[in-house]
C-alpha cells in the first residue's frame, strides 16, 4: 500500500485557508499602520479591525462593542477568568468549574486557588464527559463569582450542555464563561440563545492563524484587565492590535460559521466511518466520550494494551498524524485528567488516540487510516506483556 | 524528538517475545507513568545465550528494551549486570531527558532476571 500524508489532529490546529492568508496579506505590507495612530495608515488598520469585529458581532449575535480580540485562546480563558474573579473579589471568590477543562482553564483555576485564596468546585462528568447541569446549581454558594464549563472537549469530542447551565447561572445572576474554542467552525455560536456572559475562541482552530483569540464579554458584565497599559479593546486588553491576525480571525469565522452545515454533514459522514471502522477492525477498543453529542469531527478511542505514544508514532511513520491522552505522551507523565474524570483506568487511560478531521480529509484518508492501524496496534499489542496476560 | 537509533529500534526491535522455558525472569514496572517491562533469559556456563522481553510502554521504553538486551546477549552474568541506563541511553545517541527514566526499566528488568536466575541457581545447589 503507498504510504500516504493524512493529518488527523485538526484539534490541536488546523492549516490556515488560503483566502484567509490572502485577506491578512496586506496588512504585513503596505497596511502595516498601528490602528491607534491618527493619519491615514493608521485609519486603514483601524477600519479593518472595525469590520472584523463587526463581522464577528454577527457571527455571535451580540454588539461589537462586547467582542476583545486577544493573543490566543489561553489568553482569553485567562481574561475571563482572572479579570471576573478579581472584579468580584469583594463579593464572593468561589468558582464553579468541570473536572475536564483544558489546561488553560484548570490551571488557571488551580493557580487563583493555590495563590490567591480562592476556593474552586470541580464538577464530576458522567462515563461520556457531561456535566450535569443540576450538579451547577447544587455547587452554587452565596461567594460564587463564576461559572466556567467548556462547550466542547478536546480531547474526547464531548458537547456540554451549555444552554442550560447558561440559564442556571442566568437565574443565580452569576457570570457564565465557556471555552469554546473546539466549538468554532462546529457549533452554534449564538450566545443570547446559549445563555453566555462569556465565550473563548481561539483562530488556529477554525482554519485561520495561530496567536489570535476572541473572548466575548456581555455589555454590563465588569472584569478587571490582568494585561495593563494602553487604551486597546475599551481598556480591557493592552497591546497594539495584531491587525493581520484579527482580520484574519474574523475571515475564519465568517468562512467557518456559514459553511458549518455543509462542512458538518461532511465531517460526521466521515467521522462515522472512522468510528465504525476502528471498533470493528480491532478487538478490546473503545468509544470514548458521547456517542451522539460530539463534535463532527472528533474520533477518540481506547485501544488495550497498548501505550499512546507507540500508536502515535507508528502512525508517523505511515504519513499519519494524530493525538493521545497517555502518561508517556504528556509532558507530566500523567495520563490526561479528562479520561481519569471519565473513570477510565489510567492503564487503559494509556492506550487513548485522537483522531479529529477536516475539510482536507477524504475518504480515501480514512481507508488509509483503517488500513493501517489495526498492524499498527497488533505490533505493539505482540509486545505488550499485559495482551497475552488478558487473552 | 527521538534519534534515529531510537526509531529503528522502536520500529524493528530486537528480542521480543517470550522463552519458554527461562533461567530467570525480570519484571519490573515504572512507577512514574505506569509501564511495564519483562525480560526472560537462558543462561549457560554463567553467560546469557538468549534474552527476550516484553514491553508495555513509551517509544523509549520499546527502543532501550530492544537496545539493553542485545547490549547483554553473550555476555557473562558478571558483565550484564553492569549494564547502566546511561550506557543504553547513549547507545541509542541520547535519550530526550523526559524519557530518561524510561531507561530505567530495561537495566531493572535485566537486573532482576540475573537476580532471579541467581536465586534459582543457589536453591538447586544442596546446603
Ligand atoms: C478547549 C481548548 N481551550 C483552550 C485552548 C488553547 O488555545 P490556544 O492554543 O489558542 O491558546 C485549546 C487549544 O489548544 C483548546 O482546545
Ligand atoms: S515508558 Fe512511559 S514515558 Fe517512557
């Protein structure tokens, strides 16, 4: 079988569209003027900034003026979370969370709660990553200040049920911030129907650059900046505009979020046969995360008895990449807290790979990926002292 | 990340399987990320003339598997057991330092199967 290059990790970034590419080109070169400058240049950049946030307005039903361009989407967890917490302090300094949050999220929580005196719930998921949003509104106290669950999981494709902890935390008057940063491109961004205060998206993720984020802050919902210095994005984000990066964010979005149906439809088509494919191709693997409510694209398994990172590089070496929550894949060496939260066993934990799609991905790339990684995994499994123990 | 010795190694590994009938077994299992390791050996005149082992574990863990037993194999007992995780690491030209302790399992691992094999032979021996 001629090997072939398939790129099945569009979780962790996507490439950059090329009419994206050709709308940012102009501002490296000849708009290369700082937005906060008054001559003519500068003007340019200014109303190029203007549209792209307009244009992302739209997108997420809400007025420009509620939409910060920042420098990723880290940054803009970080903003939201930091900048509520802080405004409130006087008030309350209890934050209600998931136990599957992105890094940019936990770590942040864990560091407001080691350092700064903050006291943090970590909700429970159930076997498939969900949250119970009855689980919300039992943590809530009289000190809580915010809540923070993210809209979709990156490592296992998860949808949470955000409408509704939206409207939890509507009623109790608390601020609401999700992560939605795996949703871009994917799912419905309206945040007057989802109920937000507060809403992460990172570029990278929908086809446009890395190094450029939004965070959505409803009109009336105060937080103090962490990042000071000049009067950018109504004094909630200091630093000279990345214009290149926002025009590009905003190209994204508005390629990304009018084509999602048709881009959707492809995607699960796709997603499905992978699906189907690796469970039947190979015994003692897993499903992972909800079978129904998951992101179009996302594909994530546990295969026994094997170890992620010898998946991952087998697959290199066929031309194919892709992800995996293991131990000796992190950086930590500790198997991802999103699958222990899930009540995975961390040995099983360690046999996890991530396959998530995009609009290259074919159907040809998911015949190729279902032929070579059962040899893959039988490789590994041949070595394994755990396999011929268990069969 | 990983030299190229490491990729060969991972991608065709030395002396994996199981013997049937071993001198001395070796298991040992890394305590940081959870991986497991065991070595089976045949001794002969106080000289390793077959290792294997099994591995569950990272691509370091697979590639110094590979590298430590074929570093032993022929050796004297006296001699294998001063196999170091450094020696199988510069073996492979290096090892990136998040996976040193993945080293440790083989040089354990082989350790362990002397040490048994040793044990074996001393309860055979009248007293
Ligand atoms: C759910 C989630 N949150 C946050 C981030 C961080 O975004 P960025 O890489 O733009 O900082 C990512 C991606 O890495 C993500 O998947
Ligand atoms: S065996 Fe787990 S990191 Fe190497």
């Amino acid at each position: 079988m001629a090997k072939r290059t398939v790129y099945m990790d569009h979780a962790a970034t996507t490439p950059v569209d090329p009419r994206v590419v050709e709308a940012m080109l102009p501002y490296f070169t000849e708009g290369y003027g700082n937005a906060s400058s008054v001559y003519r240049l500068g003007q340019e950049a200014r109303k190029a900034i203007d549209e792209a946030r307009a244009d992302v307005a739209q997108t997420l039903n809400c007025t420009p003026r509620e939409i910060i361009f920042t420098g990723c989407g880290s940054e803009s967890d970080n903003l939201a979370i930091r900048g509520i917490a802080f405004w409130n302090r006087d008030k309350g300094t209890h934050i209600i969370t998931s136990s599957i949050e992105h890094h940019a999220v936990s770590h942040t929580c864990e560091q407001l709660e080691k350092h700064f005196g903050f006291q943090v719930t970590y909700l429970p998921v159930d076997k498939y990553g969900r949250v119970d949003p009855t689980d919300v509104e039992k943590a809530i106290t009289e000190k809580t200040t915010l809540i923070t669950i993210m809209y979709a999981n990156n490592e296992v494709g998860t949808i949470e049920p955000i409408a509704e902890i939206g409207e939890i935390a509507r009623a109790h008057k608390i601020p609401f911030h999700t992560d939605a940063i795996q949703a871009g491109g994917a799912l419905d961004l309206d945040v007057e129907a989802l109920n937000l205060d507060l809403l992460s998206l990172s570029a990278h993720k929908f086809y446009g650059p890395k190094g450029v984020g939004v965070l959505y802050l409803r009109r009336g919902v105060r937080l103090l900046p962490p990042q000071t210095g000049g009067a950018h994005e109504l004094n909630r984000r200091a630093g000279t505009e990345n214009v290149a990066g926002i025009v590009g964010l905003a190209t994204a979005l508005k390629l990304a979020q009018g084509h999602r149906e048709e881009n959707n439809r492809k995607l699960i088509a796709l997603r499905d046969r992978l699906i189907e494919g690796v469970l039947s191709s190979m015994l003692d693997t897993q499903l992972t995360g909800h079978p129904k409510e998951r992101l179009p694209n996302s594909a994530s398994f546990t295969i026994n008895y094997v170890e992620g990172e010898g998946l991952l590089l087998g697959l290199d070496m066929m031309g194919t990449a892709a992800s995996s929550g293991s131990a000796c894949t992190s950086a930590s060496l500790e198997p991802s807290h999103v699958l222990l939260a899930m009540g995975i066993p961390p040995e099983v934990a360690h046999g996890s790979l991530r396959l998530t799609l995009g609009h290259e991905n074919s159907d040809e790339d998911v015949d190729y990926l279902l032929e070579v990684l059962p040899g893959i995994v039988e490789r590994l499994r041949s070595m394994s002292p755990l396999y011929t123990t268990a069969s | 990340m990983y030299s190229e010795k490491v990729m060969n190694h991972f991608m065709n590994p030395h002396n994996v399987g199981v013997i049937e009938d071993p001198d001395g077994v070796g298991k040992e299992g890394n305590p940081i990320c959870g991986d497991l390791m065991e070595i089976f050996i045949k001794v002969k005149d106080d000289r390793i003339v077959d290792i294997k082992f099994r591995t569950f574990g990272c691509g370091a863990a697979i590639a110094t598997s590979s590298m430590a037993t074929e570093m032993v194999k022929g050796k004297t007992i006296e001699e294998a057991m001063e196999i170091t995780n450094k020696a199988v690491a510069e073996a492979l030209d290096g090892l990136p330092p998040i996976k040193m302790h993945c080293s440790n399992l083989a040089a354990d691992a082989i350790h362990a199967a002397i040490e048994d094999y040793l044990e074996k032979k001393r309860a055979k021996q009248p007293a």
